[in-house]
C-alpha cells in the first residue's frame, strides 16, 4: 500500500491519500446504507454512502465511522437496507 501524505502550513488541512496496489479500479462500488442511530432519547435515521468491494466492507465502514463519531456501539447502529448504486444516481 502507497501513501501519500500532503502536510501544507496550516494544520487544519492535510490530505491523505491511500493508493492500493492490485485492485482495479473498477471493482471499487458506491452502496447506499439506510439505518437508525441512538441520539439522546431518540433514534435518528441516517443516509450514508460508501465506497466498498463488497456490501460486508461498506457495513463494517460504517459502523466504524458512526461509532468514532457519535460514540455508539456496534449494537445501538440498526442497518435497515443496503443497496448498490450506480453513477447515474450519484
């Protein structure tokens, strides 16, 4: 794995770049993940999408996410539908 790391004078924008070497570039796909997170009392819906291999990656990405973000646990994110997107929807 190649990374490219852009550092410029001010610190609040850095880009970070991962080229992975041997997938093409083609098999790379955009899900659409429908689902219903804990925030305070109340459980908010939530619309993300993700690019993924597979819809198990896109899953895992966003459990990731979500619970970095809003410390939830895996078992608070209910995923209610996935589905794979073309370019045409985006």
């Amino acid at each position: 794995m190649l990374v490219d790391l852009v550092f410029p004078v001010s610190a609040a924008y850095c880009r970070i770049t991962f080229k992975q070497q041997g997938v093409p570039m083609g098999e790379i796909k955009v899900f659409r993940i429908i689902g219903r997170l804990p925030m305070g009392l109340q459980k908010s819906r939530f619309v993300k999408e993700v690019k993924a291999l597979k819809p198990e990656h896109a899953i895992e990405k966003i459990y990731s996410e979500l619970g970095s973000r809003h410390k939830v646990k895996r078992t608070g994110i209910e995923i209610i539908s996935i589905e794979e997107i073309t370019e045409s929807q985006l």
